[in-house]
C-alpha cells in the first residue's frame, strides 16, 4: 500500500459499500463542486468489496482518475477488499460515515451503526437505518430525498459547505457533542444486544412475553 500525505487534520469521509451499489456519483461524481471547497481539506476515502461478476463503476474509476490532476486538492484514497479488519479501522478512525445508497435497497446500514459506537456521524440518504436513527444535526445529517441524482448530489454538497466541514473546523466542541449525542443515542440502541432482545421477546418467544403480561401482580405491587 502506497502512503499518502494529506493536510494535518482534514474531515476525514468515507463510505463502504459493495461497489455494484455503490453511488459514487453523489460522492464522489461532481469533481469541479468537491475542489471548490477549500480551505477545507476532504479526504474522501471510498471502500468495496467487489463479487467476482462486478466491473468496477466508471464514476468511482473517473473520480479517481480526476484526483489525480487536481495538484493536491481534492483527496482520495480507495482502499479495495474491504473486511473485517478494515473495516474496524474506518468505523473507529473517519470522522463522517458517507452513506448513498439507491433507495429502498439499503438492507440496514450496518457499518453506519458501527460507526455509530466510535462517535462517527452519518451524512447518509434516508433508508435502511438512518430513518431510524437520524436526529438531524444530533446524530448526523440527511440527504435530502429526490428522483433525480443530481438534486441529491446538491444536497450532498450543500451540507458539506455550509453545515459539516464549517462545524468541524470552527465549532470543534459542538462537534464533539455530536459525537457524544452519537454513542448515546445511536450506538445505545443500534447494536447486537438490543436486536438479539427484541428477536427473544417479540419473534422467538412471544407467547412467554404474553404469558407474564397477563400474570397476577405480586403482592406488594397489587396493595
């Protein structure tokens, strides 16, 4: 793996998807927005996994091929055969989870809520989880919902400008909080402890749940 040097302290994005679903058009398709960005430093950093029958999407190729002549403006680092390793390095390591998937396809979501336990707040289109667990500008941020990919790549773009990489770079503390507003409300409840409960109680064993609903109350509870 080749090192690459970026500016000291960037607003590190990433997103991690199987690349035949991923839409790196919004992430990654409009170059001449994303290099007119600056002084804020955007070190994208796209990851996939791709099954034997995939051909790499040409927007990711050409997004990275663009990067390339942008003398040092616009970052990004593809880091390919995402796994488990890996991806406990990002989860725990990026400071924004990038999530653009085609609605209503996204399964769940859950490196977003992975990312969720490290403090990492989601930029992410409403589907799968993230209609659950957004609280806008509290646990993260929304696409905006449109038909057309263009109007929610602006919206994309808009909340990295005027919203993300202003808050990250001139409120530190606020970003914090949001960080800590994310561990306590996303990464308490979006885990394996609490599905594996609910999967008990409500799947494997209602009737027991019923059973002690209906139950006579003790003593003590019933004076």
């Amino acid at each position: 793996m080749t090192a690459t040097l970026v500016t000291p302290n960037p607003t590190y994005v990433t997103y991690a998807q199987q690349i035949s679903k991923l839409r790196a058009t919004l992430g990654g398709g409009n170059e001449t927005t994303l290099t007119a960005l600056p002084p804020y430093a955007i070190p994208f950093v796209p990851t996939a996994y791709m099954p034997a029958s995939t051909i790499v999407a040409a927007d990711t190729t050409n997004s990275i091929a663009f990067a390339r002549t942008t003398d040092q403006v616009l970052h990004i680092v593809y880091l390919e055969n995402y796994e488990w390793t890996l991806g406990a390095l990002l989860t725990g390591g990026v400071d924004v989870w990038l999530n653009t998937p085609k609605r209503p396809y996204e399964a769940s979501g859950t490196s977003g809520m992975k990312a969720a336990l490290n403090g990492v707040p989601s930029l992410s289109i409403l589907d799968g989880w993230w209609i659950e667990g957004w609280i806008e500008g509290v646990t993260g941020w929304a696409i905006e919902d449109h038909e057309d990919e263009a109007a929610e790549a602006n919206s994309l773009y808009d909340q990295l400008e005027h919203v993300l990489l202003p808050l990250f770079y001139e409120q530190p503390q606020q970003w914090r909080r949001i960080m800590r507003s994310t561990i306590a409300l996303n990464g308490s409840f979006f885990n394996t402890q609490r599905m594996l409960e609910q999967y008990v109680v409500n799947a494997y064993f209602p009737e027991q749940r019923i059973t002690e609903l209906t139950e006579e109350p003790e003593p003590a509870l019933a004076r």
